[in-house]
C-alpha cells in the first residue's frame, strides 16, 4: 500500500481526528483512513445492509399479501388493558 504523508494539519481537525481515535478505540492511521473512506463514500457510517433478502421483495401476489395481513390481524389487536391508551406499539411509532 501506498504512504501518505499529511503536513500542516490544522490544530482543530487535528483535535477531531485524535478525539474520534479515542472514541473509537483506533490508532489515528486507522482512524484518519476511515474518515478519508467515508468521505470519499467507500465507506457508510450505520449500520450495514444486506441484500440477501432482496429476491424476496415484491414477490407476492395481491392475495397473498391480503393472506398475510389477515392471519396477523389477531396479532395486531390492541389489548385496551395492557395498552390503556388505546396505541399498540406499531401504530404509536
């Protein structure tokens, strides 16, 4: 791998860099080159996504998703004496 060397590197941003190393628990090489991927979009902050699920997505059929919903309709009745305010979970979110 190629060595680069960085010179007058502002206080301040140096400041952000050995903060983030710290925060991280990484060497500031380490640090310093995930924040140039991320900048250069190599590298997403968060969570990362899979797709191996993807040849799953919008395969059922109109009926099949009305199935779905049917045989969970149960499953989504709010019970008024746990939920006393009338929001399940799902619908307050």
């Amino acid at each position: 791998m190629t060595a680069i060397t960085l010179r007058n590197i502002p206080p301040k941003l140096q400041e952000v860099i050995r903060k983030r190393a710290r925060t991280d628990g990484l060497s500031l090489n380490k640090t310093v080159l995930r924040m140039l991927e991320e900048a250069a979009g190599q590298r997403t902050t968060g969570p990362e996504l899979h797709h191996d699920l993807d040849h799953l997505a919008g395969t059922w059929s109109a009926e099949e998703a009305a199935d779905f919903d049917a045989a969970f309709a149960e499953q989504r009745r709010v019970d008024h004496e746990v939920w006393p305010g009338g929001l399940s979970p799902v619908s307050a979110a």
